[in-house]
C-alpha cells in the first residue's frame, strides 16, 4: 500500500502564490513493504504529466494565467491496481500585469538626517464595496520601499514581519498577496472598509552597516498596493494605490529602525478607522503624493521567499529588580526577536523602557557594549488601562532585557523568537548531553540567523548577509532545515550582485555597504565561494538540480576571477597560490591561535589557494551533473593544479607543512589534495600532533572549523577528532556549553572562566558575538559521521549510514527529512556489540557500513544490523 505524505508546490504544501511561468511539483510516498509504484499522474488545470521523478517536476501545460488559482492533483497507482491521491493548489500572481496602482509617498515629508531611520509613515483609504453586491475573492498585493504592514478595519492583514523582505531593490523585489475575502466579506454589505498600511524604514530606507548609512534605495518610504475584489455577479473592482490615499507621520510609531529598536506611542494609536482614539493628538491626514523611488526595482515579482514569522515564546527563568529601577529578565535562550509585554492598570503617557543584550556585566547590569551603535531598545508609551505591546519593525538578538518605568507586579514579559519559515528537517541526539546541547546551539544560532537573508549575527549594528558565514554554514543549515526557497531567494540576489569581472561582495545584498569599496573587482576567498558551495550544499540535500542551473553562470564567472586574481603575479606554480595581498583575504578569520586580525589575515595565502582547489572541484562537479563535460575537465584540472601548488609551495613534499598551523593542515587533508596515501598519512600525523600539543584545542578560523574534524576522522584518526569534539578547554565547542552557551559564539574566549567576557577592544572593532552561527558548521559532522547520514546522490535518492563510534558515545541517532521521506541511523553500544538501525524511506536505497567493515545494501524499511567492535 501507498501513502503520499508531501505534495508540493515550489515547495510549499499550500498557500504558494507564484509569478513563475513553470512552478516546480514534489512528492514524497510512504509504502508498506513490496509495494511499488505502477503509474503517477499529475494533473495541474488542465495539463496532466506522469513524471518520472519525485523532485521539482517543472509546469510544461500552457501559459498559466495571472491572478488565478489552479488546482493540482497527484494520483498513484501501486502494483495491485490500488490508487492514492493527493490535492493542493497554488494561484499565480500578478505574472508581469502591470500595477494599476502608483507608487505613493508624503510629499511632505524630508528626510535628511543622517545615521537614522525616517519615522514610519501611514497610509489610508477607504474602500466601499460596490452596494448589494456580495464579495466572493479578494486579493491584496502589497510592496513597499521600506517594510510595511497593512490592516483593515484595525485587523491586521497576515502574519509576517518586515514585508516585503530583504533583496538587492535594484534588481529584486517582491510582493506579497493576502486573501482578505474574509476581511471584507465580513460586516454589513455595502459598509466602508478602511485599509491602513505602515511603512518604516526597514533596509530600503532605514539605517544599515555599521556606518548607519540610510536612504540607500529611497530617499522616503513609499507604498505600492492593489485591492482585487470579485463580486458574486461575475463583476470586479481593483483600487491602487494613488493620490486618493492619505498619508501621514504622526501615528503611533514614532521611531522604527532595524538595530535602534521602536518606540510606540499608544496615546497616537489608530482606531479602526484610522482616526486616533484616545489621548490628545490626532493624526493629520492629508493627500498622498505619487512619488517615484530612486531606485526602480528591475523586477517585483510574487514573494520567492521565506515570510519571518512568530515561532517559540519564551517565558522569563529569571527576573530581579535592580536598585536603580530597572528589572532584569532572563529568558534562558539566547534568540533572535522580540518581546511582548502585556501590561495592567497603566497610566496615560507612562513610558516603558525595554534594552535588550545577549549578556549581563559582572553587577548584573545589561552588557550592551558589543552591541556597538545599536540601541536595541523598544519604548512604549502607555494609554491608561491594560493593553499589550510588541515591536513590528524591529528585531533584537538577546536573552536578557531591562525593563524601566513599571512596576514588575504590573507587566508579563514573553520573549517571541521571529525567523523564516523553514520546515526543520534534521534531528541529531546522541549519549553526551554537552554534545545535544552543542546541537541545540547549532541549531538556535541558524533560528537567530535565517531571518529573510542568511546574517552574521542578530544583535549589533551588522546584521548582514556576510557571504563566507553562509558558505560554512550551509552544509549544516541544509540538514536542520528545508533551506529550499530562503537560499534560493538569496542566490538571486547574489547572481544580481555579483560584480563585472565576477568577485562576489561580501555582504548580500550590499546595501550601502559594499566593502572594501577601494577593491570593488576583486574575488574575495571563501567569502565569495559563497556562489559555489551553497548552491551545492543545497542539492545535496534537495536533489533540485535547477539551482545549479541557475547559478552556473555566476559560478563560472566567480572561479575564473578566482583563477585571475591567483595567477596575477605569479609565475610556474606560484600562478596558483593565491598569495596575500592579491587583492585582499580574510584569510583563517577568527583562528583563535594568533590574536590579531592582520595574523588571520596573513594566512591567505594558504586558505585562497585551498580555495581556489575547492570552488574549483565543486564546479566541476556541477558541470558535470549538468551534461558540461568540456567545463568539467577544465575545472578539474585547475583544481588539480591548485592543489599541486599548495603541496609543492607549502610542504617539503613529504606531508609536513614549512609553516605549521591546523587550518593549513585541514584543507589539503580534507580537499584530498596531497598526492599520494603516503603523504596523506603523514601530513595528517602531523596535523594530529599540532592539535596534541594545542591541548586538543581549536586553532582553525572560518576556513578550517567545519572540516578538521572530517580532516582527522576520514585520515585515520577519529580519536583526535573525538578529543577535539568533546573537550571543554578554551578554544573548543563545549568549553561554550560549559560555560552557559545557547548558542554558537563568534569568538571561542567570548567568555572566561568566570563568566566575564575578557576582551576589550583589541583592534577587531568590539567584534565579540553570542550568536555567529559559522563555528557551528561542526553540526554536518555530527550528521555525517557521528550518525553516519549522508547523500551519495544528490537528494538522498541513495544515501550512506556509517556511523563513527567514538568520544565514549553509547548511543548517537540522527532523522534526516529527506525530499523522500526520513532517512535515519541509530546506534548504540552494549559491551562489545554494537547495534544499528537505518530507516530507508520509499524510494530511496542505502549503503549501510558497519564498524566492522561489513557493508549492506539496503531496500525501502527499516533495518537492524550488529557487530562486535573490537
Ligand atoms: C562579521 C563576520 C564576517 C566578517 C568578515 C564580521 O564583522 O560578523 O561574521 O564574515 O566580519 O569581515
């Protein structure tokens, strides 16, 4: 017997409102034991296919129509004639018509201050139903310069945060498309409806960087929306925005910026008509003005995406009011987001202060200096009675906030985690409680990074889409998560950035930023391998070949800048080491073994060649999987040439680096780039011996922290990787867990011994985060090896379970969500025996390895193999 479990479209199971021309459709299947698959049939309107694969089967029936709905159905037939089926829909959406609406700003309004966001402006119109007739669809597209949020009749419209989401605006930006049928439809027939739209300032228009540079893509906020409404009768109406809307600066959010936080003012508040109730000023209406952006989107297409929406809530562990006034609270979970305060009995104008930080100075103050600029405080200024309040154009990166202007007894404080829309896939556990909680950092540190862009960190003035962070990361973030449609979207906007002679800005989208803007050709190692290695951490895990079709330009493009900038000054070899300062490299950034900047950065020359070897490898990989095999052979041997490069330059030939440090030892190893077996043994002895006399201590920056576990393991030595994996001392992942971490830090010595954080301002420019997600990149070995989970094809279609006993594990399990269905390995150890299960989802086979050696091939079910170790 079958089951279809998933059925999706542009992987979304439901509610997918899309501009594409040729939406994508997956399924995944369940089945009792020996069922097979006889016959599957696809139906989307009127176009019916029997596709041949489970994975992104594109739309090929005719041209899809805007604004409509279309019904998909799946039928599967088995082998005894049985037939399930599954349904779901999309609707397209505006499919390039053009807005009947304009753009819409205040004319009024000048914006020139400097290092600041605007204040959020608001925008109305009333809507009157066309009288006696019956609303059966109503449809609100909406975009903004800015991020905005709409409601009508005071309810607000939809659930998401900092619509319409970061992209580069020159090139990208989405809409989004609300059903408000139930809105309308709702009261008396032919009553007035009033639509209430707040723009602030967001990215497009606020401060951003940590140079606070604002109006990067509008000098002011503006608005585009249309109201599509279809009556009962067959007739419609659609209202867009224009000079009949009004609009205004003095509602009631008075400041909105994405790193200062948000100050509400209750007394201003909107009624439902969007009068002010209450308290004294009453906003000033006046007419909106067409306005034309200074920048003009190249495209504003249906949202790609995936919405930041509420997920957990955290409820104080801890709370203590202080001499000075203000409370503290601790929510015991380190988190991107923001807090709700649910207040009782409150005076008109009382005015609440809330801070935020990630940790308390030593006197159980808030430390908000590694916060940099960002004042990362929300204020409310009351109404009188009880009323609730929480941010919604801002967002912190705290587990800590201070509260001033209430008494405690008067206020409930709920701290709400905001992030996209990502279907968790992965789960890891295993016999060590210090390694789940590591795993649980891992994965709290991508919740507090994934927010619309893949960031560096959640709570200062940076907050990114610093390219070499998602380059280590992704691997990891595709086994916690369906990263499908939030890389996706952000590698449109890093094809859209990439620049002319094909180096990739370090931060996307640049946004005003842009660095080092003296260089602005350059590729920039590792950062730049963004365009290369997330693409590919992506299909691996989702089997999509499209993103490696789309992103195969950019890629090209990138490794042969690559292969440029490397070569420039060198000749013989030395063409191939890509040597300091050419132009310039982050180099082995954040290695915690030298303790300045310019030493991560002096060993550029180590981890740009390995680089180049890497990108260079993977492309070749890529074009091979798209039928390039002329691309393939040229890529691979540039990879090959790099790599003789760095042996030859590098080692004396005999697997011994002439300058020793483990980043430099961990790339060659784990790129398989020495020679021969021989070398290869030795070079990794010696790698082991480095991280010996390091007390078992990491030393490796960004380039070399999500492989020198790998390095050592498939080398030979998976006891020095256990060591490194279970010690507690500084530097190392479970000294954070032993000191408190909830998530992955930036720096390994973020806190000493005593809790204190021991760096001051030593020339990284108060560079000390509580929540980077990029030495978490430790998590794809915690799936790959300790669990043993991972695809030999992309998409798991054939997968391997080889679990790796070790660090005095007696059991590890680890649930990978794959495209068909839930891969698992379970181990455990009793004595001498040990004992595996692998889960092998429908449609899928698995090469199961003992640690004997043994190795079973392994159909559809549910698997349980032994052995005695030795
Ligand atoms: C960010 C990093 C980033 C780095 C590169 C930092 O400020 O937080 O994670 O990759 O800069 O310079």
């Amino acid at each position: 017997m079958l089951t279809i479990d998933r059925l999706t479209v542009e992987n979304l199971e439901r509610g997918c409102v899309t501009d594409d021309a040729t939406p994508r459709f997956s399924y995944a299947l369940s089945a009792t034991a020996g069922a097979e698959v006889r016959e599957v049939t696809l139906t989307v309107g009127d176009w019916v296919c029997h596709p041949s694969s489970q994975i992104a089967v594109p739309y090929a029936g005719g041209p899809l129509e805007p604004f409509s709905t279309y019904p998909v159905t799946l039928s599967v037939t088995d082998e005894r004639g049985a037939t399930v089926r599954a349904a779901t829909s999309f609707e397209t959406g505006r499919m390039g018509e053009a807005w009947s609406g304009e753009w819409i700003s205040d004319a009024t309004y000048r914006f020139t201050d400097k290092k600041v966001s605007p204040r959020p402006m608001s925008f109305r119109r009333v809507f009157v139903p066309a009288p006696g007739r019956q609303v059966v669809r109503a449809r609100l597209y909406a975009t903004a310069m800015g991020v905005y949020e709409f409601s009508i009749d005071g309810r607000r419209v939809g659930d998401r945060y900092f619509a319409p989401g970061f992209t580069s605006y020159a090139t990208n930006l989405q809409y989004q498309t609300y059903d408000v049928t139930a809105l309308l439809a709702d009261g008396d027939a032919g009553a007035a409806h009033t639509l209430l739209a707040t723009v602030a300032g967001g990215w497009a228009v606020g401060s951003f960087v940590f140079t606070r540079v604002n109006r990067v893509t509008a000098d002011r906020q503006a608005l585009l929306a249309e109201l599509r409404v279809d009556y009962a009768d067959g007739t419609s109406e659609v209202i867009g925005t224009g000079s009949d809307w009004e609009v205004t600066t003095d509602g009631p959010f008075v400041m909105a910026d994405l790193y200062d936080g948000e100050t509400y003012d209750a007394t201003r508040a909107f009624g439902p008509d969007g009068e002010g109730v209450g308290g004294t000023v009453r906003p000033s209406w006046h007419e909106a003005a067409v306005e034309r952006p200074k920048t003009v989107p190249k495209r504003i297409e249906a949202d790609y995406g995936a919405p930041v929406r509420e997920h957990e809530t955290f409820e104080p562990i801890g709370c203590k009011r202080r001499a000075d006034g203000e409370t503290i609270y601790d929510f015991g979970q380190n988190f991107a987001g923001i807090v709700r305060l649910d207040i009782t009995g409150a005076d008109e104008g009382q005015r609440i202060d809330v801070r935020h930080a990630e940790i308390l100075n030593p006197d159980g103050t808030l430390n908000t200096t590694f916060l940099r600029t960002a004042k990362a405080t929300a204020t409310y200024i009351c109404t009188s009675g009880d009323q609730t309040y929480a941010p919604r154009f801002t967002y912190m990166g705290f587990r800590y906030i201070a509260v001033r202007g209430i008494d405690p007894a008067r206020i409930r404080v709920t701290g709400v985690a905001l992030y996209s829309e990502l279907a968790r896939t992965g789960d890891f556990a295993c016999s060590d409680e210090r390694i789940n909680r590591l795993q649980s950092n891992i994965v709290w540190g991508a919740k507090s990074n994934l927010l619309d862009i893949p960031t560096d960190c959640p709570q200062r003035d940076e907050r990114m889409g610093w390219t070499g962070d998602i380059a280590v990361f992704a691997p990891t973030a595709c086994y916690d998560f369906d990263m499908s449609r939030f890389l996706d979207k952000w590698l449109r906007d890093v094809k859209a950035e990439q620049l002319p002679t094909g180096g990739i800005p370090n931060t996307v989208p640049v946004q005003g930023y842009g660095f080092p803007a003296t260089m602005p050709r350059m590729a920039i190692a590792w950062w730049g391998d963004a365009c290369v290695l997330v693409p590919w951490a992506e299909y691996e895990a989702r089997g999509d070949v499209s993103v490696l079709e789309d992103m195969y330009g950019t890629m090209r493009k990138y490794v042969n800048a690559c292969r440029f900038w490397a070569g420039l000054f060198g000749v013989g070899k030395h063409r191939y080491i890509w040597w300091m300062p050419t132009p310039f490299q982050f180099g082995d950034w954040i290695a915690p073994d030298v303790p300045k900047m310019q030493q991560w950065q002096a060993r550029g020359k180590w981890t740009g060649t390995a680089s180049l070897n890497n990108t260079a490898r993977t492309l070749a990989k890529v074009a091979r999987v798209l039928g390039h095999e002329a691309d393939a052979r040229e890529y691979d041997e540039l990879a090959d040439r790099a790599a003789d490069a760095y042996v030859s330059v590098f080692t004396d030939g005999d697997g011994r680096l002439k300058e020793e440090f483990q980043t430099a030892y961990v790339l060659p190893l784990h790129l398989g780039m020495f020679p021969d077996e021989a070398t290869r043994t030795k070079a990794v002895d010696n790698l082991a011996a480095l991280v010996e006399s390091n007390g078992y201590r990491i030393g490796t920056g960004f380039p070399g922290t999500p492989y020198i576990l790998f390095a050592l393991a498939d080398n030979g030595r998976p006891d020095v990787a256990f060591r490194m994996l279970t010690n507690e001392t500084c530097p190392s992942w479970l000294y954070e867990v032993k000191m408190g971490a909830t998530t992955v830090w930036e720096r390994w010595d973020g806190l000493d011994e005593h809790g204190e954080c021991p760096i001051g301002d030593d020339g990284t420019d108060l560079m000390i985060s509580y929540n980077h997600y990029a030495s978490g990149a430790v998590g794809a070995f915690l799936y790959r090896r300790v669990a043993g989970i991972e695809p030999v094809e992309a998409g798991y279609r054939r997968f391997r379970v080889r679990p790796l006993v070790g660090g005095g594990l007696t059991w590890a399990n680890g649930h990978v969500d794959t495209p068909y269905g839930t891969a698992g390995s379970a181990w455990s150890v009793t004595g001498t025996r040990f004992t595996l299960t692998v889960d092998v989802p429908f449609g899928t086979t698995c090469e199961a390895t003992l640690p004997d050696g043994t190795i079973r091939e392994l159909a559809h079910g549910t698997h349980t193999m032994a052995c005695d170790l030795h």
